[in-house]
C-alpha cells in the first residue's frame, strides 16, 4: 500500500513537472525541451539553481511553479505519513492490555 502510494505521488509529480515543462515550450519560455524539462525540475523542487532564469515576462509563471512544488511536495509528505499511522493502527494489538 505504502509502495503503491509512493509510485503514484512521484508520477503525479512528474507529469506536473512534465506539463509545466511543455507550457514554458509553448510560450516560448524555453528553447527546447531539454531546457524547460530542466528549469521546471529545478524549480518545482524549489532547488533554484539559476543556472538557467525565465525572461522577464514569465518570471512569474517560474515562482508559481515553484510555490505549487513546494505545496504539493509537503502535502504528499503528509499524505504518506497518514498512511503510515493507519497501517500502524492496523498492526497494534488491541487484545493486548498496556501495563
């Protein structure tokens, strides 16, 4: 179930980075895909190297994606952290009494 979850939330992750990615190549944003799948990572997992910035015009679009990771980043740690205390209320034995 955990493993299951993991696999899900880090593909949802990468076709969000992946359609980030093909949005700053339709607005000419990035030069080439290699580019843009690359400045999207970066900064959807707000490690902002900026090796690579956006143009003036879509400085924003960048800043967004980047508060987006980061939101969607902590609620999949506390979505998989969720998971692990039902699955811990699953194994507790409730026969057994606590001294």
């Amino acid at each position: 179930m955990l493993l299951a979850a993991s696999v899900g939330l880090f593909a949802l992750h990468t076709l969000e980075i992946w359609l980030h990615a093909a949005a700053y190549l339709l607005v000419g944003a990035a030069a080439n895909f290699e580019e843009a799948l690359y400045f999207s990572t970066v900064t959807y997992t707000t490690l902002g190297y900026g090796d690579i910035v956006l143009a003036q015009t879509w400085r924003i679009f960048g800043a967004i994606e980047g508060a987006t990771g980061l939101m969607m980043i902590g609620w999949s740690t506390a979505f998989l952290v969720s998971i692990l205390a039902q699955l811990k209320l699953l194994t507790h034995d409730w026969l057994k009494q606590d001294i």
